[in-house]
C-alpha cells in the first residue's frame, strides 16, 4: 500500500509539471504572437517607404540622361538626394525570444513551436546581417561620391532632421547649381553607386517582405493551435 500512494503521487506531480509546463509554454507563444503583430506592423511602415524610394529612384534613368546633355541641369537629383540618404531598419521585438533562450523555455515548447520560431530567428538574422552589410555599403559609397560632387550650401536643405528620420522626407527643389564639379566621369560614378543602390533596396524589400509573409503565418498558426483572439 506504501509503495502504490508513493507510486500514485510520483505520477500525480509528473502530471501536475506536465500542466505547468504546457502552460508556461503557451504563455510564451502568446507572448511571441504580441512580439510578431508588433514586428509586421513595423515591417509595414519601412515596406511603404521602400517602395516610394524604389519609385523615386527609378527617375535616375531619364536624369542621367538630362544631366548628361546638360550638366547644369541638376534639378532632377534633388528627389534621388532625398530619397537614398534614408535606410529605415527593422529591428525585431526579441522580447520573448530572449526569454526562451535565457530562461530555458524552448525546453517547455512542442517541438514544431519551437522549430518554427528558430526558423523565424533564422530568416530575421539573414534579413539583419544583409541590411547591415551589402544595403549599407551601397548607401555609403552613394553618399561619399556626392560629397565630392555636391555644393554644400545646395545640399544641406535636403538633409533637414525630419527627413533623415524617415518621418518627412521634405523638399526636392535644389536652391542653386548643385554640383561644383563638372567631371563627367565622376557623376557617372556617382549614377553607377545609385543604380547598386536601387537593386541593394530592392533585394532588402525582398527579405522583409518574406520575413512579414513568415510572422503573418506563425501568428495565424499560433491562434488557431492555441485559439487565441
């Protein structure tokens, strides 16, 4: 009779950990699903301003060639100006994500939980490291050859704080001759940067638009595995 209480209550606490355990797991999906509504909607504003600076910069096409035939005729770059010297990162909200790796909850998840949400960490981390490396690099070797074509005192009202926040992008009108070097070789150059730049952007969109289409569908599977609202 000993031995069966202590075998019964030996199986009543692994029952009750296995309880806790589903519990505690479910309030970390719950928690990682208000993480990834809170990413898709960052996601969403950078997404929308990506495209009106694809739309800009594609202008780069017929201004080369007005530029080209004219090299005083520099009205045109102002909207390329304002529109390249902008990246708008995305950072994910890795709330709960350090939580699982910190506090052990992974071990708490069903696998497929578990799985899917390292997959998600593997494509942010993807989308993270080219924003930082190849977008970046095509922004500053943009920004550095303007510097030695452009007249500072033309530029510098393009550049208010407003606009480099992504918040306003301003004005596109250029008060003045803008470029106090003729070199034609150079402003190539300075073309040949934005065109990289444009396709870089164009390939970042690319990974945040998979990464949204990935928090999207792990936020749909989440609510209807564990119904939630």
């Amino acid at each position: 009779m000993i031995f069966l209480a202590v075998t019964l209550g030996f199986i009543a606490e692994n029952i009750r950990e296995r309880i806790n355990e589903s519990e505690r797991g479910k309030q970390y999906i719950q928690s990682l699903v208000e993480d990834l509504e809170s990413d898709t909607a960052r996601m969403n504003d950078i997404i929308q301003f990506d495209q009106a600076k694809i739309i800009a910069l594609n202008s780069m096409y017929q201004c080369y060639d007005t530029v080209s035939n004219n090299i005083k005729a520099t009205s045109c770059i102002g909207i390329l100006i304002k529109y390249w010297k902008v990246n708008r990162p995305f950072l994910s909200n890795d709330r709960t994500i350090t939580q699982l790796a910190n506090a052990g909850g992974y071990s708490v998840l069903k696998k497929e939980d578990a799985d899917s949400i390292l997959d998600y960490e593997r494509i942010y981390r993807n989308e993270y490291d080219f924003e930082k490396t190849a977008y970046q690099e095509a922004q500053d070797n943009v920004r550095n050859t303007l510097n030695e074509l452009a007249n500072f005192k033309v530029v510098s009202p393009l550049e208010n704080v407003s606009s480099l926040s992504g918040a306003d992008s301003g004005s596109n009108s250029l008060n003045g001759w803008l470029l106090v070097s003729d070199g034609q070789k150079l402003l190539n150059k300075w073309f040949n940067q934005l065109r990289l730049y444009l396709r870089v952007t164009k390939a970042q969109s690319t990974l945040l638009n998979s990464l949204k289409a990935k928090a999207t569908s792990l936020i749909n599977f989440y609510k209807s595995n564990y119904d939630f609202k």
